[in-house]
C-alpha cells in the first residue's frame, strides 16, 4: 500500500497521477493536506482490507518483480565502472 504526498508543480506530480489513475497508490495534494484529513486518510487506509488487497495487485502489475534488485544492481555496476575510468 503507497501513499504519495506530490511536490507541487514538479514531475512528482505526473508520478502520482499515473500511479493514482492505475489504482496502484493514494495520493494527497499538499495544497489540501491537513493533519486531521491525513489522519482520518490513513485510518481509512487501514482498515479497508479490501482496498489494499487491490492497491497491492494494481502496483505489481505496474512494478516488475524483483525491480528494486535490478536497480540496485545497476547502480553498483555504474559505480564500480566509474571507479575503473
């Protein structure tokens, strides 16, 4: 379950947009975050089961599996290419 809170005016925005539309995040704007409507947000968050079990289905159709691996491992092989130059 992801909960993106966007800069304004910036690419975090697309981001969230997309990630939004294919139901694989909430997402709250920063111009109508308050405490009390992020608290009262979340708890609805965690309490429909059945919303998360769909937010969880949405971002692995989005997110390949073992994506964080493969970018971690680019980011060591771009490093250690660059220690060699």
């Amino acid at each position: 379950m992801s909960v993106v809170i966007p800069m304004p005016n910036s690419h975090q925005m697309v981001n969230g947009q997309y990630l939004f539309f294919n139901r694989a995040a909430a997402v709250i704007r920063q111009e109508t975050l308050t405490s009390e409507n992020f608290v009262k947000f979340l708890r609805t968050l965690i309490f429909e089961h059945d919303l998360q079990k769909k937010m969880k289905q949405a971002i692995s159709k989005l997110m390949p599996k073992g994506a964080s691996k493969k970018i971690a491992q680019l980011i060591i092989n771009m490093l250690e290419n660059g220690k060699n130059n």
